[in-house]
C-alpha cells in the first residue's frame, strides 16, 4: 500500500528501527495511550502500520473509534518529527 511505505518511510527517517516494534505477546502499552501498530483494520484487510490507541477492551482505531481485529506488535510514537 502506497499509504504503509509513506509511514514506514517517515519511521525511517526519524531513526525508528524494526528492532523498537514490540509483540503484544510480550507486553501492552499503558491503556489510552497512542501508539504507531501493526494490524488489521478488519478481518478481510492486510496487516499494516497504523496509530491506535488501547483500551480496557482492546485496540481502538482513533478516527473512527471502531475496534481493530488484529494487533500483533507495537511502538510508541515517534518524537516530534525533525523539521517540524
């Protein structure tokens, strides 16, 4: 997806690594909290990076405050991005 190598291009260039993504096997982030995940935004879609946010009863999509079907790792947002 053209919209998954845009973000996966801004990770890169503020010195996001693949070895900052975190399983959910391992651990979750603090509940509310917002984070940059790999999932599915239903159960018919691909896995891709997207911001979401967890609550007490699973991952939430921000925009439309549905729940996503599948997370499967995730990292904290980027700092304030360079340039900016």
């Amino acid at each position: 997806f053209e919209g998954s190598e845009k973000i996966a291009d801004l990770l890169i260039e503020n010195g996001v690594t693949v070895q900052e993504w975190i399983s959910v096997d391992e651990r979750l982030p603090e509940v509310g909290g917002y984070v940059v995940c790999i999932a599915k935004r239903n159960p018919f879609s691909r896995f891709m990076p997207m911001v979401a946010r967890i609550e007490k009863n699973g991952w939430v999509n921000p925009i439309t405050e549905q729940y996503i079907s599948e997370v499967t790792h995730w990292m904290p947002l980027p700092e304030r991005l360079k340039g900016e």
